[in-house]
C-alpha cells in the first residue's frame, strides 16, 4: 500500500495544488483516465470544503490529505479539524444555516461525483474518504 500526503495551510490558493497531486497520483494508481475529471473536481470540493471550515472556526492547523494506492482500488481522504455538531448537541463556532447549507451542497456535489463515498464527522474534525476503481498496471511487451 502507498500512500502520498499532503497537509497545505488553510487557505484557497492551496486547493489547486490539492487537485493537481491528486490527479497526478490518481493516474500513476491506474485510476481510468475518463474518470480523473471526477477526481480533480471532487478533491477539490472537498478540500475547498475543509479549507472553509477552518477559516470559519480560525483554526490555523493543515488541512490533511491521504492518497492511498491499494490492491485493486485508489482512495483520497481529506481531513480537517473544524469541529462538527452532532446530533443534539451544539459546538461552539459551528457553521450557522446558510453555511450548514453549504456545507451539505458541497457533500451533495461529491457524492454525484464519486460513487463510494464515506463521511464522518465530530467534535475534533471530519474526514471525507472516496474511493475509486483501478485497472492493473499493463506491462509493455518485453
């Protein structure tokens, strides 16, 4: 298993170089090349995400992403440390509607995108995990 990772300060500027690795590193895992579109939009979506939950909250730690290459599939998971309500229960400096709608916009966009997503979130930070498919690596004849 290999993993590539990132951690960028907090702010939009980074996203791009976000995408750009991910894409890159989505390639070389044999991610199929019609799908690196996806790839580009939905790990920056995500780290767009990420980067406006810290500057809400003012926390000034890296938004975290994994590239993961494993046996058969490639995974990107992008973290951030923006605390999140749970169910019942208010977190100071949580987003208020208009951004709580945003927030569930942007995961609406990703799950269009990527058909295995994962989400999970509490009060010291979340972690969005996708998933895609990889061909084997083809060898060029000898």
């Amino acid at each position: 298993m290999a993993t590539v990772e990132l951690r960028f300060s907090a702010l939009p500027e980074h996203v791009r170089t976000a995408r750009l690795v991910a894409a890159a590193v989505a390639r070389r895992a044999g991610v199929d090349e019609a799908v690196l579109d996806e790839v580009r939009l939905a790990v920056g979506e995500a780290c767009t995400r990420a980067v406006g939950l810290h500057q809400h909250v003012g926390i000034t730690a890296p938004v975290k992403v994994s590239l993961i290459e494993e046996e058969k599939q490639f995974s990107i998971e992008v973290g951030d440390e923006a605390p999140h309500a749970t169910p019942g229960a208010g977190v100071p400096g949580a987003a208020d509607d208009a951004e709580a709608e945003e927030d569930e916009m942007g995961l609406a966009v990703i799950s269009g995108l990527v058909d295995d997503v994962e989400v999970t979130a509490g009060e010291d930070g979340g972690l969005i995990r996708m998933t895609w498919p990889t061909a084997p690596a083809v060898l060029p004849p000898a």
